[in-house]
C-alpha cells in the first residue's frame, strides 16, 4: 500500500527542509525587498508556480530553486503578480526552471 500523504503535512515537512536548506545558505531575511520590505517578519516561502501546477510534482514543493524567501508584505506583492513572480525567479534564481 502506498501512503498518501496529507497535502498539509506534505508541506509541513517540505516547509522544514526548507528552512534547513535556507539556513545552510545564510538566507535568513526577505530577499525580495520591495518597498515596505518587513524584512524578516512573519516569512514565508513564496513559490515560481502556482499550487496547482504542483499537484502532479508535489516533490518539486520542497525544492530549494522553486522558492524564494519573503516577508508578509512582500510576498503578498510577488503573489498579486505573474510577472513580478517570473521577474523574481529569474533574478534570483537563474536557472532550470523545472529543477
Ligand atoms: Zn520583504
């Protein structure tokens, strides 16, 4: 029997291997920094492609290149816009866009 993991616990712990990678990096503020950039208050991980296009490659949720760091005010921004996301990723994150 294959266990199917429960899409909130999935995240969880895609969540804190995150953190580590992040941590292991030196990320440990937004790094988006809009203007009202909250810095690093109340963080999270902003991802390249929207949830759904995650659903059949949930592996792809953890994956260091498919996220960025952000603060609440920032991520909201990034969120609110398609082409300030690819923007983003394409600065921050030149590369593969699959990896
Ligand atoms: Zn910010």
């Amino acid at each position: 029997m294959k266990i199917k993991y429960d899409k909130t616990i999935w995240w969880k712990m895609c969540r804190e291997k995150l953190k580590r990678e992040y941590q292991e990096r030196g990320i440990t503020s937004c790094e988006l920094k809009f203007d009202g950039c909250m810095k690093d208050f109340a963080m999270s991980f902003h991802h390249r492609h929207k949830r759904w296009w995650y659903i059949n490659k949930p592996d792809l949720l953890g994956y260091f290149n498919q996220t960025v760091l952000t603060c609440a005010s920032c991520h909201q921004k990034a969120e609110a816009s398609t082409e300030l996301t690819k923007y983003v990723f394409k600065t921050l994150r030149n590369d593969n866009p699959e990896g």
